[in-house]
C-alpha cells in the first residue's frame, strides 16, 4: 500500500499544477473577454446604423461567385457590393472625394475591376467575394484628359480621346491586369466625329454629314485593325438630325436609340434595326440573353406616373406576357420614377436591377415583384428636424377636459361636465379590461401604434435629400415610415419649421420645408403632416422672388399655428398665414451674405394693414467670405451665473440675439486669416472677435447659452485646432434679476474668456447636446475623419483651464490646462461602428432630462442617446425589481407585526 502510495503521488502533485495553470489561464481569457466587451450590453439597444452607397452609375449582376451579388460603383465614389437576395451591403469601399476617386469604369470579368480618379489615373482588380484588392497600377496621360472615355473587353483596355470636333482620335491599348501599353498611342483621322458621339460597348458611334444626307458611323474602339461600319441614316429614320441616346449600361448588344423610338443594333460589324420600337420616348431600354434569346427590356413612367415594364423578343418581336407588372404592383412602383435599367440578367428568372430620379434602387422580377429596395437618396441628407409624436386618444381626451377653451365650453353646463367625466372614466376602464383579454396580444403583433411615449424618447425623424426627398423615419427603429419626392425643390439650402407640434389633439402636426425652386430659383414652400407625410396647409406653393431670410414667429395664433416671416430680395415682407400679421411686434431680422462678408439688419413693424421691414445697420465683417454662422437657438438656461471657488458668482452672458460669425479672408503678411466676430442681430453691435493667423476656417461651430466654439485648421503646425470663448455679464446682472434682457439699452461690454486647443484627429461635423431645461452638462460631439463620434465634456473645453492650478481653481473643479484634447476610447459612442463621411450631427431634447437625441448623417446614418450627466432620472437596466418587491413586503409585515406584538405588550403591562 505505502509503494502505491508513493508511485501515484507524483503524478497527483503534477494534477495540481496543470489544474492551476488552467485555471490561469481561464481567468486570463476571461479577463480579455470582458475588455473586448465593455459595450455589450448596449450595442443595438438604443441605437442604429444604416449603410448607403449612393445614386449608382455602373452596376453588373455577378452570378459567377457562389454567393450572387451586385457590383456596383455610384456618384459618391463608393464600390460595393450588393447582396442578391436582401440587398444588403456585403463589402464597399469608399474612395476619395472630388475627382481624384470619380470612379470612370467598371468592369467585371473573373474579378472587379475599376478606373478612378482624373488623370493619373488608378486601375485597381478587386476580389468580388471579399472585396480584397488584388492589383494595381497608375496611368498618367500626356495629352490631358479632355473627352476621354473608357472601355473594357476581355483582359484588354482602351482608352479614347478626342481633343475637339472634326478631328482626330487617340486610341491606346493597355493589359487590363500589368498595364502594359500593347503599342504606341494610335491617332485616327476622324472628320466625322462631333459633340454628339457616343461610347456603347466597344463601339465609337457618330452620326456626321450634311442635314439631309446623314451617315450613322460606328468605329470598334477594341479592335486590331480599323473596322468603321456606315449606313445612311435616312435608312433607319426619316427625321434628319434626330435625337440619339445610347441603350443602358451592361447590354449585351451594342446599340442606340434614334428619335426616343427607332433601336439599332450592332451584329457582326453591321448597322440592325431591331423588330422592336419602344413604346415611350423617354423608355429605358437594354438587351439581354435569356434561353429562348435575346429580348429588349423596357420600362417608363407614364404622365399618371404609373410604372410600366416589359419585355419583346427580338428574333420575333412578341411581347412576352410574363413581363407585364401586375395591376395590383403599379402602385407600388412610383417610388422610381424616371426609371433607368441599371443591369438584368435572367438566369433561372429574369432580374431587372431599376434606378429613379429620386435615387432609389430596387431589385424586380419581370413579373413585377418587388424583391428589395434601397433609398439611396439617404446617402446625402441636408436637413433634418426631429418632430414629437402625439398622444393617444385617451391621453388626448383627458388634456382636452383641462384645456382652457374646452373647459370654458364644458363647465358652462355642470351636467355636461359630468358626463364628459363618465365618459372620459368609462373609456379608461374599458382600456384596462381590454388589457387583460386577448385583444392586447393581438395589438403587440400587429405594428404598434404612433404614439408618445411616457418619456418622449420615440420621434419621428423627418429628413430632407439632396434630390429633393423627403422622407418620415421612426427614430427607435430607422423604419421608413413615409416618403414624397418633390423635383422641383432645390435642396441645398433648406430650412425646417415645425409650426405646431402633435401636442394640440385634435389638430395636426405641421411642419414647413422653404427652400428654392430647382428652375426659377425662386422661393418654395412645402408644407407636409410630419405624422403622415401628407400635404396640410399652403401644401406646394412657390412664390415670385427669391427670399432673402425666413423667421417664425414665437407666438401662435388661435389653431396653435406659429407663422412664417419672408423676407424676399426686394425687401419686401410676406406673412404665412396672412391673418397672422398682427402678431409681427418688435421682430429683427438680419441678411448675411456669404461670398461678400457682409451683414444688414432689419426690423420689421406692422403698421395696421402690412408688414414692412427698413433697414437699420450694415456691417462689413473681416475676410472675404463667411465660413460658419450659428446662432443662439432657441434653449432654456438653467442656471443664469457660475459660481466661482472665492464663493463670488460671474453672471453669464445671456444675450438671445448673438450671432456667431466665423469669416477667413487673403493677409498680406500671414496669407490666411480666420475671425470670429460676435454680433448682436437687433442692433448690429460688435460684441467682440477675434483672429487665428495662418489658419483656414472650416464651417464647423457650436453656440449655446454663453459659450462658443468654432474649429480651423492652423497652416503654420499643420494641425486641427478648436478655438472656445465664454461670455459673462460680471459679477452683477445689468438689468436686475426679472428684467429681460434687451439688445437696445445694452451698453456695456461682457467679459470674454479666450482659449484655444488642438484635436489630434481632423473633424468634419460638430454639435451641442440639448435637452429640454438644461438640468445636465453641456457636451460637444465630434465627428473625426476616421469615422468615430466623439462625446467631449464642455469642461475640456472651457477657456478657464488654468496652467498652474491654484485652491480656488480647485474649489472650482477646474481641469489644468493642456493644448491637446484626449480623445477616449469609451468617449466613442458609435464605438466600433465606423461611420463614413459624416456630414452633421443634429441633437434634440427628449423627456428625460438626462437623455439627448443624436443623429449623424453622411454617408451612413447613426442614431443613438447620450447622457452628459449619466442617467440620473432613469434606473439602471439591471435594475431588481423583485428584490425591491420583496424588500418592501418584507418591511410592511414588519412593521404592521412590531405595531400588533407592541400592542398586546402595552395591553399585559396594562393588567399587571
């Protein structure tokens, strides 16, 4: 037994030790598990994020990779993969912006290839399963780039230049993977080319000669040799000069189209016309190979605007009946109009990838079924305007006993009173009893409904694009709730008025989108149910001049409804609506121009029957042109002065009427130099300003209470830089603790604190958080350019950082001063949602006071929450409620049981 012992305690002892080490080593990966995880319980709870890829110009179906899926390159220089089956994003990659990653040609063989950029140029082979990029090689030209085009076919690649009409032709060939050029530059004498030539596949196609005797000329740009095909015109046409448009992209016979009608086709070296005629001139058409041969797809819209697809053979010229959309489809398929046909393919059923003026992309079957859409026209959001829900009906019915006008209406009948109390009571109870039934499931499984929540965290989100769509989107789930498409507004300086909110039951929501006409460039308005997305109010109105300034009126009229002030360039006043002049009393307006630096002020006055506006100052500001201009907006503060560590309080500077300036303008002795000026709006006053030398001004600025900052980049340490001000009154109030303030009788000048700091990463958008009384601190988010949002505490940035702390800066809770701004990582808080291209950042209130909204929009579109100041009015999602229960329960027994024993023992000391 002892020997046993012996033999088998080694190995006992070498148990331990390899247990220990496992053991180690558990607690090592654990511990790696939980940093690699600190958002976890977070990620996709309270926020989104949508991928885009924008308006698309070259797309091909790639169905020989396992997982079949879209290559396609669009306008925002992006190359991306879509899935074949959902649409989504598989892969992208973003280019540069600006020329240098226009993208010129797509082209899909066993692997991606693409040419960006504008001379040099960069050919690059891409993986189509991974996107990984395989090759690459540059390519300068010598003779410029006018008129250059592009063609890809098998592993050769030319290149076409013309440098002006009746001229020459430079081809030069180039192997698609090395670059190698196969031989010099060929020039081809070519008078018959003109401005009116085009490039489908590998055919160069003009029509030349005299009007009348016309000849339709096509040249194969990929051949060896010099093959030109010619025919006269008049054999395909009777119109001299007509109108000629190439067929879609990815047809799989080169061709054109003559007049909106007349298809030629090239076969075999030789001029066609296909026994097919498209049935609109303004038709989208390709062909394509299928089993039984090629068809000619086309679709259009109609002047009622209804979609129309279909299909002919060109061996007989039958229209295939399968490719009629169905009558119940139509409707549905307005969301694209002015449809282009982007790529089909039919392998086991035919595929038409669509495109619509309004940006949108949509995957059909020639049937007319919808597989999947894309609203690319979210990659360029230029306005955005978070809007609040309105309550139930219940909840509407109990505000509308306790309204004042409704309440003067009920309580002059005390027995209508009471019934509207019965009533309000019996519709209470029948909610509770159909609660506890199985109608409440049924409710859960169907959409919920649009209504306010308790702490008014779900809003709709109305966006407005780049092409003029505007769209309605749940906040909590980035669901597209509704869309319009209005081609005639110019987008690119739109305002967003939200003239009467959802919390008057039983009136609407109202909301009013001023921008300009895309032809006239004159003022238009658009006035849409932000709920509903229906039109309300003036609807579509465009007016006669161009507008100068819009306003809104702080005080609303009867409906609840606050008006608009227009201020067109004749100076002439407009109120929206007319009946809403009267309330136009002591209203300043300002006019800032931006290519002229150069500011007028007005005030406007009703004089009984009109609303006239004088002007009253002009101011030429530094620098030759505007950069940045924010405003103070519309915000409670909270608390009125600071308190500094000697106990003293320092009043801020609370002057509703500032307007930041943010200007750049040529130096003599410094090259550029950025200005900030601060100028009161009502009296055209200087408040103060000042200057960053060699520096170039970006248009990123936050204002908000007292303070203010604005980010340039300094040409002298090459590096991002953000400069802060705050303003205060002093140490005592200038017009007493009730009076309010007034620009006119302001006659001294506030106490300025000056700092400056520099971000290690270049930013792209900056924003304040906001939320309804203030209560919390104040953060500032930064977009980077490496696609992370920074949330950075106002105490980083405040200009009374002191260099060498003191005890009264301590009191105070100061931080000391350093130049460089730390950027966090747990400061991130898409964390490791990159985000490309970001091009605002917009912040609204919610009913937590704690709580602030957050949309990014750019490229992709992020939503999440902030808490500057933590949760402090919320509790914690781990919350244990059942502990608390029993805890409680706990304690009432107790007490109720102490209060009987104590009883009894009162009453046996009573009897003794």
């Amino acid at each position: 037994m002892g020997m046993l012992l012996i033999r088998f305690k080694p190995n006992f002892l070498g148990l331990l030790k390899s247990l220990n080490s496992i053991n180690w080593l558990i607690v090592f990966f654990s511990l790696l598990n939980l940093s690699e995880c600190i958002y976890e319980d977070q990620i996709g709870k309270f926020d989104w994020r949508q991928t885009y890829v924008g308006r698309i110009k070259f797309s091909q179906f790639d169905t020989v990779s396992t997982a079949k899926k879209i290559i396609v390159a669009t306008e925002e220089n992006v190359l991306a993969a879509l899935n074949l089956k959902t649409g989504q994003v598989v892969w992208r990659h973003v280019f540069e912006t600006g020329p240098s990653g226009n993208i010129q040609l797509l082209h899909l063989s066993e692997n991606v290839v693409t040419i960006t950029g504008s001379n040099p140029y960069l050919v690059r082979g891409w993986d189509s399963d991974t996107g990984v990029l395989l090759w690459e090689w540059s390519l300068t030209l010598q003779s410029g780039e006018a008129m250059s085009q592009w063609s890809a076919r098998r592993d050769v690649l030319v290149h076409v230049q013309r440098a002006h009409a009746h001229s020459a032709l430079a081809l030069s060939q180039y192997a698609l993977r090395s670059g190698h050029n196969s031989g010099l530059t060929s020039k081809l004498p070519a008078p018959w080319v003109n401005d009116g030539c085009i490039l489908s596949g590998p055919y160069y196609i003009c029509i030349s000669g005299p009007e009348g005797s016309e000849n339709l000329i096509a040249l194969d740009v990929t051949s060896n040799t010099v093959q030109i095909i010619s025919k006269p015109l008049s054999t395909f046409t009777a119109q001299p000069s007509p109108l000629m448009r190439p067929l879609s992209h990815n047809t799989v016979t080169p061709g054109v189209i003559l007049n909106g009608k007349v298809v030629v086709l090239i076969k075999d070296n030789s001029f066609e016309v296909a026994k097919v005629q498209l049935l609109d001139r303004l038709a989208s058409a390709l062909v394509t190979d299928t089993a039984t041969g090629p068809i000619l797809v086309q679709t259009w819209t109609d002047d009622s605007k209804q979609f129309h697809l279909h299909a002919h053979s060109l061996q007989s010229g039958q229209q295939l009946e399968h490719a009629r959309p169905p009558q119940q489809q139509q409707q549905q398929q307005q969301a694209a109009p002015q449809p282009e046909l982007a790529a089909v393919t039919c392998a086991r059923a035919c595929r038409v990838l669509v495109t619509g003026a309004d940006h949108s992309v949509h995957l059909l079957q020639l049937d007319g079924r919808v597989l999947w859409s894309r609203e690319e026209a979210l990659a360029a959001v230029v306005a955005v305007e978070f809007v609040d829900l309105p309550v139930s009906d219940l909840d509407a019915a109990i505000e509308s006993e306790f309204d004042q006008k409704e309440a003067a209406k009920m309580y002059s009948s005390i027995w209508a009173a009471f019934s509207r109390r019965l009533h309000t009571q019996f519709q209470q109870l029948h909610t509770l009893l159909t609660s506890f039934d199985g109608q409440s499931q049924a409710s859960k499984d169907s959409q919920s409904p649009l209504v306010r929540d308790y702490f008014n965290l779900h809003k709709i989100i109305v966006l407005v694009t780049k092409v003029g769509k505007i769209f309605g989107m749940d906040n909590l789930s980035g669901e597209i709730l509704w869309s319009r498409h209005e081609p005639a507004l110019d987008a690119r300086h739109t305002l967003l008025f939200t003239r009467r909110s959802a919390r008057h039951p039983p009136l609407d929501a109202y909301l009013t989108i001023v921008g300009k006409h895309v032809e006239t460039k004159e003022g238009l308005i658009i006035s849409i149910n932000p709920i509903r997305g229906t039109p309300v109010g003036e609807r579509f109105m465009k007016l006669d001049t161009q507008l100068l300034q819009v306003a809104i009126l702080p005080n609303a009229d009867e409906e609840k409804l606050h008006a608009l002030v227009l201020l067109d360039s004749d100076e002439n006043v407009q109120v929206l609506p007319g009946s809403a002049a009267p309330l136009v009393e002591n209203l300043f307006m300002y006019v800032a121009h931006k290519d002229t630096a150069k500011v007028n002020g007005y005030a406007l006055r009703y004089d009984g029957r009109t609303v006239t506006a004088s002007r009253t100052w002009s101011l030429q500001l530094q620098g030759h042109r505007i950069a940045a201009l924010r405003g103070k907006p519309r915000e409670r503060v909270h608390s009125p002065g600071r308190v500094l560590g000697d106990r003293q309080l320092l009043y801020k500077y609370l002057n509703p009427n500032l307007v930041l300036f943010v200007t750049e303008g040529p130096d003599l002795t410094h090259k550029d130099v950025v200005v900030a000026t601060c100028v009161d709006a009502v009296s055209g006053a200087v408040v103060t300003s000042q200057a960053q030398r060699r520096a170039r001004a970006t248009p990123l600025a936050v204002h908000t209470e007292n303070f203010m900052a604005y980010l340039y980049y300094n040409d002298k340490h090459r590096r991002t830089e953000i400069a802060t001000m705050e303003l205060y009154s002093g140490h005592q109030r200038w017009l007493g603790a009730h009076a309010a303030f007034s620009s006119l009788s302001a006659s001294l000048a506030p106490l300025v604190d000056r700092a400056a700091y520099i971000l290690p990463q270049p930013a792209s958008a900056v924003a304040g958080t906001a939320t309804e009384r203030s209560l919390t601190d104040k953060h500032v988010l930064l977009a980077m350019s490496t696609g992370a949002i920074i949330e950075m505490p106002w105490a980083f940035l405040r200009p009374q950082r002191p260099v060498s702390p003191t005890p009264e800066t301590q009191e105070e809770g100061l931080i000391p001063y350093a130049p460089e701004l730390p950027l966090p990582a747990d400061a991130i808080i898409n964390y490791n949602n990159t985000l490309h291209r970001i091009h605002a950042i917009y912040t609204a209130p919610s009913g937590l006071e704690s709580t602030s909204l957050v949309l990014a929009t750019g490229l992709d579109l992020f939503y999440t929450r902030v808490a500057p100041s933590k949760t402090f009015d919320l509790l914690k999602d781990d919350f244990d409620y059942y502990l608390i229960t029993i805890v409680l329960v706990g304690l009432i027994v107790a007490s109720y049981s102490t209060k009987y024993f104590a009883s009894r023992k009162m009453l046996k000391m009573a009897w003794k």
